[in-house]
C-alpha cells in the first residue's frame, strides 16, 4: 500500500511539472513580439540599406482604411533624400512629397519598401537569447531573412538586419513612441 501511494504522489508530481513548468519557462518565448506592430507608432532610424546610409522618422498606422497613409517615412538624411516624404496608402497606392511637390510614379514604392519590416513581419523561424539578456527573432520565408534583436526592456525591435526583397537592409531603431497625432 505504502510503494503504491508513493508511485501515485510520484506521478502526480511528474504530471505537476510538465503542466506547469513548460508553460512558465515558455510564456517568455510564446510572446507575441510584434504585437507593437499592430499599433499606430513613430519611430527614428538610421542604418543602411544596400549600403546606402540613411535616416528617417517612420509612422504605421496598421488600422488606416482604404485611402488613408498606411505607412510614412519621412526622409531626413541622405541630403538626396532629405525632406522627402513617401505614403503608402492602405489601398497599396504609393505617392512622394517634397514641399509642395507631389509624385505618384510606380518607382516610389521601392523608397518605402525596405521599412515595410519594421511595421510587419512573417512567421517567426527562430528565437534566440543573446548574452546581454537580448532577444534576436528570426523571420525567414521567401521574400526575407530577418533578424530582429529586442532588447530587455522594450516592446519593438532596436535593430533589424538581413537581407528583405532582395535589398540588404540594417537599421537602428533610435526612437520608438505610440502616442504621435497625425
């Protein structure tokens, strides 16, 4: 009787630990990491995209309608860009301002392309636990190879890298905000 208690208390522990154990080691890697994405936020980069430098102020505004700015990236350096302004409409219609200055060519979505991970991104491939207490996420697919690093303390990436439509991007995340008024 007393080997049987003991098997049943020893079963019921073992059966104690994986129920409760994985799911509070895990709740950390469950995490929805971009779940800032899914807000309206401004952010400042600066980084490089197919070796170009370059800086922005970025705003996404992921419940935008259908001809409402989805997306704005707002150019303040190189001086060949600076000042210039790229939307993209949620209807997928792209358009370029400088002054007042207006260009809606088919070229310009390719200005806005390379921020397009910063307010979306794919299945996650991997996590990884970096030795500062960072986090870097994996998203990989056939349109990119990303690599999100989040550190500790914030909600959003602080950088992202790798290579997203054929274009090489590597960009800083310096400021993140969600309260901005349009």
């Amino acid at each position: 009787m007393k080997s049987v208690l003991q098997t049943v208390c020893l079963i019921l522990l073992f059966l104690f630990a994986l129920i409760f154990f994985p799911v509070s080691c895990a709740s950390r890697a469950t995490e929805d990491r971009f779940e800032y994405a899914k807000k309206n936020f401004e952010t400042e980069i600066s980084g490089y995209v197919n070796d170009k430098e370059l800086s922005a102020i970025i705003q996404s505004r992921p419940d935008a309608s259908e001809n409402d700015p989805k997306l704005t990236v707002r150019f303040t350096s190189p001086e060949s860009l600076e000042g210039i302004t790229v939307t993209l409409l949620a209807n997928g219609e792209c358009s370029a301002r400088l002054g007042d200055i207006c260009a809606d060519t088919e070229g310009i979505c390719g200005l806005v392309e390379p921020f397009i991970p910063l307010v979306s991104a794919g299945e996650i491939y991997s996590v990884k636990k970096n030795q500062d207490g960072s986090e870097s996420v994996r998203i990989c697919d056939e349109n990119c190879d990303l690599i999100y690093v989040f550190s500790q303390k914030s909600g959003y990436p602080t950088h992202v890298s790798g290579k997203y439509h054929e274009k090489n991007i590597d960009l800083e995340i310096k400021s993140f905000s969600f309260d901005f008024v349009s």
